[in-house]
C-alpha cells in the first residue's frame, strides 16, 4: 500500500487554473523527486500536500484511508513534516530552541523544560557533527548564523519532526558540497527507516544522486512518474517542457545607431540572494535573465537599481565604474527599473494618475514646482506610447485596470528615457493585450539604442524577446543562451544545472 | 469607502455646517456668543491652533504613523524663549523669532532623525521628546522668570491691524495659502503625498522619503515655535506648560478636515476649518459650564468617534 497517495486534484485561483489534473504517490522508503517549469503546478501540488493550499476537487489518501488536509497543523497531524524553502526560524532564539520550536518540551504544563529541550535537539544537531561550520553552537542565536547554517538549522527542525512522511523544497539551495554530502546520508539513513521523503531541488545531480523516483509535472498535470535508474537528464527535461519546441525571435532587431557599444558591464556582483553575477550589455540589446523562480534573478536587478544592497562587484556604466546604494542615485545615472509586483513596488495608491507619472520627470529635469499644464503636455506621449486607456490625468490611478496601471507606472521613465531599462517580471498579473503593447514597445526602444535587461518567469515571453538569455541557479548565472541555442529545452537545462564554481 | 456614511465624504462641508450650527446654538445659549467681535476673538485662538495643526498635518500626511505629540512642549519652550529675548521690549522681537525659530526646528530635526535613523515609531519618538522638554522646561523655569511679551507682538496678536483683522489672522491665511502652495505646486508637497501612500513605491520612483520626512518634523518643530511666540503676544506673559493643551486639538482638527492618519490623503483647508470648529466648540463648553476637565474628556471623545468613521478608509486600505 502506499504511502500517501493523490488522485486528480485540481486548483484554481480566479480564472488561472494551478493545477488541472494533480497526482503523486508516494511509496514509503523513498526519496521521491518532483520537477517542472516555472507556472507548471508543482509548487501548487506541493502546497497541498502541506496544507497551505486546499484543493477544489480530488482525492488525497494516507495509508490507504482518504483524508482532508485542511491546514498545516493537520498536516502535522497526519505526520507530514515540511522544509520551509523561505526560512521560517525565529531570529532571536537559539539553535535548539528552533529545532524543538514546533514540540517544546514542558514542565508542569507551563515551563519549558530546558534538559529535555537541549538532549532532543542535540540529537538533531550531531548529526551533522563536523560540518556545521564556525560560530555554529546549539545555544547560538539563529540571526548570528550564515545562511548556510540557518538552512541547516531548518533542516533539524524539519527532521525533528520525527513525521512519517517529510517534504523538502529546496533544502540545499546554500548549502556547501559536504553539507549536501551529509544530509544525502541522513536521508539513506532515513529511507532504510521506511519514511517517505519528497525532494524538491534545481540541480540534476542532486536529483540523480538521492532520488528513487520521479515525478514531472507540466502545465497543472502529473505527466509521468518514474524510477530515477529508468531515465537519463535529457529525458526529463524533454518530458519537463514538452514536445511543442518554442523557438527563440526569428527576426533579430535592427541594429541602433550606436549597437555594439557598452552600455553596462557587471562583474563578481554578490548580495544577499545572488553571487557572482557577471555579464555585458550594449546598447539596443535586450539581455534576458531566466531560469526557475526566485534564483535571484530579482535580487541581482534589484541590487543594479540599488533598492537593495549588494556587498561585491562592480558595476560600470559606459566605461565610467559606479556605486549606486539608492533608487534615486540609480536613476539619475540613466537607469530604469520596472517591477511586476506593482502594488508594492510602483503604484503610488490614491493618487492621480498625473501623479504617478511624474516623479522620475521631477528627479531628473531637478524641477521643484509643479505646473500642471506643462507636466500633462510632457507626459502625454509617454503615456499615449504605452496605450493606455484612461479618462483623465486628474483621475486617481486605482480607477484603472491592473494593466493600465502598471502601463502608467511604466509611462514614468518614458518622459525623459532612461539608457537601461530594468525589468523585473514586469508582465505578472496583466492581461494579454498589455503584454503585447508591453514587449512591442520594449523592441521599439532596444531599437532606438536602450539596453534591456528582462526577468520574466514565463518562459514564452524571455525566449520571443530576449537576444541573449542568462540563466540563473541558485543565485549564479549557469549558463548564456544565444542564437540558435535559445529554447526552452536548453532553458531548463541549465535551470537544472549545478552553478559555475558551485562547491 | 462604502463603509463611510456619505456625510462624512466632505469633511470640509461637514466642518463648516458645524461652525454654523455651533455658532446659532451658542447664540441662543448665550446672547452675544455670535457677535462680530466675539468671532474675531474666536478666530484668534484658532489661528493659534490651526498654526500648530498646519506642521501636525505635514507629519500627518507623510504617513507611516507620522504623528507629532512634542508640538505642545515646544510651544511652551519656544513661549519661554521668546519671553526672555524679548522682555518687554520691541526691540528684541527679531532676536527672539530667530531663536525660537532656531529651537523649534531643532528638536523637530531631533524627531525626524529619530523617525527616520533609528526607525523609532513617531508616536514614541515624540512622547519622548515631549517627556525631554517638559523636564527641560522645569529646569529653565527654575533659573529664571517668564519674561514678557514685547507690546508689538501683543498687538499683532490681539488687536486689528489691516481691514479691522488683527496680525495673527493674516499671519494664518498667509500660512493656509503657504500650505496650499507647498502641497499643491511644489515637488516636495507632491513626494509628501507620496511617500504618505505607498513609501516604498515612491522610494522606488527616486523620492528621497527619509530626507522628505526629516524635513516635515523640523516644519512641524518650526510652526509649533511660531505658535508659541504668538501665544506668548495673547497671553502677555508665559506660564506652565502653556502649549501643552494644543496637542491634542491640533491633531483633532487635522483628522476632523478629512487628512487620514495613515498618511497621503488631505489638506491644509480642512484642517483650517477643523481648528475653527474646535475653538468655537470649546466655547460652547465654556459658555455653558462645563470644567476644564469635562472638556478634554470631550474633545478625546471627538477624536475617537471620528477615528470609527474615518478610520474605516484606512482599514480597507491594507
């Protein structure tokens, strides 16, 4: 019998459809693999198995019996244990404290009982003796820890779940190679005791060195399970993006008048999120940024805008080395930077639309007047360039469709145009004709000389639009795409292929 | 917005309606309580509020809880400053400005460097300020006498100066129009609006939004010093903690104009008329007897009655 079994679950959220046709089963002793491309449900089908998202139809068994997952403290109930890819310690208590945080041992009903507290977790702790680094200490707070060492920290916490049946998303994504090493044989360790484990990770070789099977899943539908000894790197990833082959832009874009020159050049940029990113842009060129969500293809832009900081690198803008560590330094070297989450990062809500097109306008001609006549007749193009469709600029902007609005947000750094334009997934959440007017006026500026650089997590839209595409693993630029070498085989490819350098 | 009955949607008509209502009520209560030279008077104490609530309301508008509850401490302290510089005497009035220009505007910067570097919430930043200046205030008061207002400023206070109104009540239409102006025309007023509504967003537009909120407790500091120099022209001379009744007030007429708490919405007009109504009120009160105390127990009451039908925006907001 197995373990845990799902039957034809389905998710919708709105009118997106997650997740069509879910299935997964899981047998106990094993380390079962779940891969797919950015959208195609996985995180959905994973979501649901922890109790953080509920299924609108299918059926879920564990042990045969069928249960209903309705959250993740019935999750924890029903012995399902979850690594949480986005850490969820608490920073100011101690190691052990966080391993036992889900089950603290008590005294009396009201007092935590700090002996058992500190035997439990040391067991937790031992097991990764000798690789857990310098300043790693069970009394340590976790916030004076490495990133590495608080990925370690959640991993003890996961395990110390002691559940039947455990689920890692991206357990070693800041992990060095003999931590990897030591918790692929905790994992054997734990297979041999008939638990169940679910692997999520980006690096085929992990995948082929720890799992048994493998699940794929692509646009919302379990397309085939399988023994990971069956089937080879490029099976999976034909099965992964399907048959239908989309190509990269035949037309290449006619060359700007001063094409060819530099207008960007980055090395060794490091931050919080990415590491080495590394690469040149010349002006009239569109550089794409893919691979799967949240490599740090965002960090690494949001870095070059300076809204956040980076500790390495240098940045160089046509020759002359720069340090930015503000928006508004960013945009008065000529930089630009439009996000996809708009509500937080662009739209000023409540105020006009003229409002909201205008303040780039202000920091770059230096104004400190407002005249409202001459500011409608200089964002009138830009706004008129985007086609947007509005009723006037006194109008405040959250009348406006999510389209429209992220249209206006873009139309602000039309007025006066910026040299390089940063796009962070700007498309997310807009409706299909506004993608078109978006991209088709992204060409048109490559086309008179701005350099580009585009994150965008649907894959259809990097492949048609971007000249050259970097792909991100874990933080670091894998692999470049160009030409003919563009498709989303190659893509997902090198989205699964361990980083350059990587220990 | 739904949630708002939609006589509250104006808040500006809505102060004015009351003002009116206010006045005939006080009227019939009290024959006289609308005559001509009576409103003047009214008007005075109001310009002395609204001149308070014109910086409470910039902090206000800059949002992320901007609220500032030092204004009556440095009004007393500015009161106090101003009394010693001048002493009696007309000469000493440019001195005495400056220095009470200079005092105001240095605990605002105090304020908005703690607001803004060390990321202290305004509500406790500035109680603790206000704690500061009160203990400095007992300390000054101590050492020396309260010093007197110079009979200029009494009578740009207090008596007409230009068509029958007296100097203070142009000083606050100058400043109203000033109000306009900066929120309305200028750049500045514009990134105050827009840090008030989405900071993150504007900091992401170039807006230096530490810089802008920085700027907003100094003119808060700098109105509150002005108050207090005029307030020492009204009374004469200072006494104890003589600013410390406009801060609630001064944030009751910014909310009652319509400016949300939460930052980014209003203006300086309503507040203008919000002040009137306040003092016209608290006449009413007087007018009828009504203590000190039962006065405060109303005018918090106001606040919090209009908080559940203002506030109500801002809940939908986030």
């Amino acid at each position: 019998m197995s373990k845990l079994v799902l039957r034809d679950v389905s998710k919708t959220y709105g009118a997106t459809v997650a997740l069509s046709h879910g299935d997964l089963t899981l047998e106990a002793g094993e380390v079962h693999v779940l891969i797919g491309s950015n959208g195609s449900g996985k995180s959905t089908l994973c979501k649901i198995v922890a109790g953080s998202v509920r299924p609108d139809s299918g059926r879920v068994e564990i042990d045969g019996k069928p249960v209903a997952i309705s959250g993740p403290q019935a999750a924890r109930t029903l012995g399902i244990g979850i690594f949480y890819q986005e850490l969820s310690l608490a920073a100011r208590r101690t190691v052990e404290e966080n391993i036992c945080l889900s089950d603290l041992p008590m005294k009396a009903g009201l007092f935590i009982d700090r002996a058992t507290l500190s035997d439990r977790a040391a067991r937790y702790i031992a097991l990764f003796d000798g690789v857990t680094g310098e300043g790693f200490a069970a009394d340590a707070p976790v916030d004076t820890l490495r990133a590495d060492q608080r990925q370690l920290v959640e991993i003890m916490k996961t395990l110390a779940s002691e559940a039947p049946i455990l689920i890692f998303d991206e357990p070693t994504s800041a992990l060095d190679r003999a931590q990897v090493d030591r918790f692929f044989e905790i994992l054997r360790g734990l297979k041999n005791d008939s638990r169940t484990i679910v692997f999520i990770s980006h690096r085929m070789d992990e995948i082929f060195a720890i799992g048994d099977r493998v699940t794929i899943i692509r646009d919302g539908r379990t397309i085939s399970s399988m023994a990971i000894a069956d089937t080879q790197p490029p099976a999976l990833i034909r099965l992964m993006v399907g048959e239908k082959e989309e190509l990269a832009s035949a037309s290449a874009p006619a060359p700007a008048p001063d094409a060819g020159k530099t207008a960007l050049a980055v090395s060794g940029l490091s931050g919080p999120g990415f590491a080495n990113v590394g690469f040149d842009l010349k002006h009239g060129e569109i550089l794409g940024f893919g691979g799967l969500h949240g490599q740090g293809q965002s960090a690494a832009l949001r870095a070059l805008f300076g809204a956040n900081p980076y500790v390495s690198g240098t940045v160089s803008l046509a020759g002359h080395p720069v340090r930015i560590a503000t928006p508004a330094e960013a945009i008065r070297q000529g930089f630009a930077y439009v996000s996809g989450d708009r509500r937080r990062d662009g739209v000023i809500t409540g105020r006009s639309i003229l409002e909201n097109v205008t303040p780039i306008h202000f920091l770059r001609r230096r104004l400190a007047l407002v005249r409202p006549g001459a500011l409608r007749k200089a964002a009138e193009p830009a706004i008129s360039a985007m086609k947007t469709r509005f009723a006037g600029f006194s109008h405040p902007i959250d009348s406006l469709s999510g389209g429209n609005q992220q249209k206006v947000v873009i139309a602000r750094w039309l007025i006066d145009r910026p040299d390089i334009l940063l796009l962070d997934d700007p498309t997310k959440g807009i409706d299909l004709s506004a993608k078109a007017d978006l991209f088709a006026l992204i060409r048109e500026l490559a086309a008179h000389g701005m350099a580009i650089i585009l994150y965008s997590s649907e894959d259809a839209e990097l492949l048609a639009n971007a000249d050259r595409i970097l792909v991100f693993n874990g933080g670091r630029p894998v692999r470049e795409l160009t030409g003919e070498d563009r498709t989303r085989y190659n893509l997902y490819q090198a989205a699964y292929e361990a980083a350059f350098g990587a220990a | 917005m739904n949630g708002i009955p939609p006589l509250f949607r104006q808040p500006l008509a809505i102060a004015l309606l009351l003002i009116a209502v206010l006045l005939v009520l006080g009227e019939q209560l009290s024959p006289g309580f609308a005559s001509m030279q009576q409103i003047l008077r009214l008007l005075i104490v109001a310009a002395l509020l609204g001149i308070v609530a014109a910086g409470q309301n910039l902090v206000i508008l800059g949002g992320r809880e901007g609220i500032d509850l030092s204004v009556g401490g440095i009004i007393s302290l500015s009161a106090i400053i101003a009394g010693n510089l001048m002493n009696g005497a007309d000469a000493g009035i440019p001195l005495a400005i400056a220095g009470c220009i200079v005092a105001g505007a240095f605990f605002g910067l105090l304020n908005g460097l703690g607001v803004t570097l060390l990321r202290i919430p305004p509500l406790v930043m500035t109680l603790g300020m206000l704690g500061v200046l009160q203990g400095l205030l007992v300390v000054i008061r101590n050492g020396i006498p309260s010093g007197r207002a110079a009979p200029v400023l009494s009578q740009f206070v207090t008596q007409p100066v230009l068509f029958g109104l007296p100097g203070i009540i142009w000083l606050w239409i100058a400043v109203g129009l000033l109000m306009a102006f900066l929120l309305r025309r200028t750049v500045f007023g514009q990134r105050i609006y827009a840090i008030g509504s989405n900071e993150h967003a504007a900091i992401m537009a170039g807006v230096p939004a530490a810089r802008i909120r920085i700027l907003l407790f100094v003119l808060s500091g700098v109105f509150a010093a002005i108050a207090g120099i005029c307030l020492l022209g009204y009374s004469g001379s200072s006494f104890a903690n003589v600013g410390e009744q406009y801060m609630l007030p001064s944030i009751i007429a910014v909310v009652f104009g319509g400016t949300s708490l939460a930052g980014g919405k209003g203006g300086y007009t309503g507040t203008m008329a919000g002040a009137v109504m306040l003092v016209v009120l608290q006449s009413i009160l007087t007018t009828i007897n009504i203590e000190e105390s039962g006065r405060q127990m109303i005018f918090g009451a106001t606040l919090l009655v209009l908080m559940l039908f203002y506030g109500r925006g801002r809940a939908m907001r986030t």
